[in-house]
C-alpha cells in the first residue's frame, strides 16, 4: 500500500483511493515515514464501480460530513487479521470470539468522538460486557460458571457464508459469543473445552452434564469435525481432515441432575503432522440453547517440529 500511495503522489494526486483486489473490505497500512497523502481504502465492488464511471470520463467524487451505515459482507466471520492458536503447550486457544471488526463506537473528541475501529479493543468489551449481563442476572456465579456459560453456548462459524465447512477449531476457539444463549441455557458441561494434546491413537475423556432446569430434559449428541490444518504458524493451510467421535446418542437428566458421558475421539488416519478438532454437540429437547463443547489435538511427534524457521 506504501507503493501506491507513493506512485499517486508522486503522479500529482491530492488524495489516494485503494480498492480491494478481492471481494470484501481489507485493512493496510502505509507505514510511519515520510509524508503521506490522505489514503481511503475501499471494496472491490465499489472499486470496480469508480473505474467504470471513469471509463466514461472524467468523476468528481464530493466529500460530506454525513456518515451512513454500510452492511459488512464479512459479518458473522472471523477476521482475517484474527490470531492463531494453540498455545505453545497445545492448550486450546482463541477460548471465544466477539464481534471486534468495524464496530462503530466512542473515539478521541478530538478525532470526531465515533468511528469504526477493529480488533480486540472491540471484541473483549462484548465478552466483558456478556459477564456483566451474567452476574447481574445471577451475582453468585463463581468466575469458572461464567467461562463456562460463555463458553457451552458460544456458536461454531464456517470458513465463509457460502461454504459448509467449520473453521479450524484453533481459529475460533468455541465460536461466537451468544448473550442470550449464555442466559438462558439452563445447563452447563464441564469442561467447557478439552486440549487433547499431542496424540497417535484414541483418547478418550468424560464430560460432566448437569441441568439446572426445573423439569426434566434429554439431550442429543452430535460430533461436529472443523477443518484441520498442517503446523504452520502463519497462513497455515486447511484441509477436509477430520477425527471421529463415539459417544451415547442421548442422555436424559431429571431436575437439577449431574450426568458424566464418556467421548472417544479417534484422530484422522493421515501422514504428516495435523492440528485437528470439532464440537461434541448436545441439542435439548425443549428447544433450550444448543450446547458445545470444543475439543483439540495434534497428530505427529509435536517434540520433533523446527522451533525456528530455517528458510
């Protein structure tokens, strides 16, 4: 983006306007040296627009200060500049995500009070806000409850809006926050997410199930496989590489009943080194919130992989 903005200004322009060279918004910088000229950033589609206005002939292009709502192709997704897990001891991170990208909110007076801004500066105070909404509803949640309510309800998200895959799970973590989800579950799983570290065959872990509704309720398991990815740190690349699950197909809990259900994942049956994981699902039969609880592993001889890049 530096390139552009010096060959604009270098050509004479008072202004640059860089449109995306795929669909969507993007995000760039130019850098902290030298002079530069006012830069906007802007879709492909409204890039694609203004050139074809200007095949046309000459576009003057009128600066207000009125400031309108635009929809987000990208809502509901993860950003792209969203960060990787695991950790480096294979423990399962992102935990959960938020809504963090083009968020409208408070700015600087001096800068114009609002504007859209991205990233955890936006993201956490949702997170921080829902267990607020949580205390409040039940100020004798201990700290543990509240993770694992944000977590148990959080919802998985694909790769994009138009294709059926799940996200690597050390990409989004348990999925979207969902308030009202979180509110109203009337159940909790611990734990809220299982690191199943480094692995060569099945393991096997026990997930404790307990409802606190007042009326009796049956839930239904389901294994959700994400897409697993090779150990790259960064753009690591994605493939249909999945585990399998065994569990019971149902369990059925009275009142204020705690029940365990035993899960065996088995990790894919492929060569090379695999970050692999998914949901172990469990949908009421009351129409209550959708349980989850994600889980991670990493298939291959993690000790044996180059701490530092060579090439």
């Amino acid at each position: 983006f530096t390139h552009k903005e010096m060959m604009a200004r270098t050509r004479g322009a008072a202004y640059a306007i860089i449109y995306n060279n795929v669909p969507g918004m993007f995000l760039g910088t130019l850098g902290s040296n030298g002079a530069r000229l006012p830069t906007m950033s802007i879709s492909q589609a409204h890039g694609d627009a203004i050139k074809a206005l200007l095949a046309a002939g000459p576009v003057r292009l009128t600066w207000t200060a009125e400031e309108l709502p635009f929809p987000v192709p990208t809502a509901g997704l993860i950003s792209a500049f969203s960060s990787w897990g695991p950790a480096p001891d294979l423990d399962l991170k992102p935990d959960i995500g938020a809504p963090g990208g083009f968020i409208y909110s408070t700015w600087p007076l001096a800068l114009g009070r609002y504007m859209s801004a991205s990233g955890t500066s936006m993201s956490a105070p949702h997170v921080a806000g829902a267990a607020a909404l949580l205390l409040q509803a039940n100020p004798r949640l201990r700290p543990e409850a509240v993770r694992e309510a944000l977590l148990n309800t959080a919802s998985p998200r694909r790769v994009l809006l138009d294709l059926p895959f799940l996200l690597p799970i050390h990409r989004q973590g348990a999925g979207m926050l969902d308030v009202l989800g979180a509110l109203t579950a009337g159940a909790e799983i611990e734990p809220a997410k299982v690191s199943l570290g480094e692995v060569s065959g099945p393991v096997t872990f026990t997930l404790t199930l307990e409802n606190e509704r007042a009326t009796a309720v049956t839930y239904t398991l389901a294994h959700l496989p994400t897409q697993a990815t090779d150990h790259a740190v960064f753009a690591p690349r994605m493939a249909a590489v999945s585990a399998t699950a065994s569990f019971p197909a149902s369990v059925t809990l009275a009142p204020d009943e705690e029940r365990s259900v035993t899960v065996t994942v088995t990790p894919p049956a492929v060569a090379g080194e695999w970050l692999f994981g998914g949901y172990i699902r469990f949908t009421p039969d009351d129409g209550g919130p959708v349980l989850s609880v994600p889980y991670l592993g990493f298939l291959g001889d993690y000790q044996a992989l180059p701490a530092l890049h060579t090439g």
